[in-house]
C-alpha cells in the first residue's frame, strides 16, 4: 500500500513544483512603431533583473500582477504591467526610442 502512495507522490512532484512558481508568461519586447523585437532589452522584476534574447524574449512566472521595469539602448524606460491568466501566455511588451511615452500591453 504505501508503494502506492510513494508513486502517486513521485508522479505529482513535478506539477506541485510548477504550482509553485507561478504561471509561465513569455514576454516579448518590441519596438512601439515597427514591432520588431528589441534585442537585449533589461527587464527587472520585483528587484530581479532578466536580459531579454536577441529576438526580445524573456520568461517569467507569476502568480499575481507585476511591474516590468525595461531599459534599452535608444529607447525611453518604461514600468508596464503584466498579469497572469486569462489565457494569455505570450504579452508584448512596447517600447518607444526618443521622449514619446506610452504604456501598454499589445495582445
């Protein structure tokens, strides 16, 4: 009987594991005007700080709302929201170079 147990415990390991970070987001920086990633961007959550890929990607998990604070090169910083849920997997995250300021989530 107890091998049972001990199995079912062994299976669930790894679910109970992803439980605890949080859901998987894929954030993907992109230029505001022209859409094409911004390679490289430094996204700094809750302190932590993440360098995005060439191709602007970047991976967290969360279980509640964030900031996203970005830098890059040419490009004005930016704090922006991400939320779990709801099916979205995937955010695009938008930056703008010079001083024009917008903030947002492009899904």
């Amino acid at each position: 009987m107890y091998r049972i147990f001990a199995f079912l415990f062994i299976a669930m390991l790894p679910a109970m594991a992803m439980a605890q970070q949080g859901e998987k987001i894929k954030c993907k920086v992109v230029d505001g005007e022209t859409f094409k990633p911004v390679k490289y961007a430094v996204a700094t959550v809750e302190g932590i700080k993440d360098t995005a890929s060439r191709k602007g990607i970047f991976i967290i998990y969360i279980h509640n709302p964030v900031q996203v604070h970005l830098e890059a090169e040419g490009y004005e910083p930016i704090d922006i929201n991400v939320q779990p849920g709801a099916g979205k997997n995937e955010q695009y995250l938008k930056m703008y170079r010079g001083t024009r300021r917008r903030h947002g989530i492009v899904n």
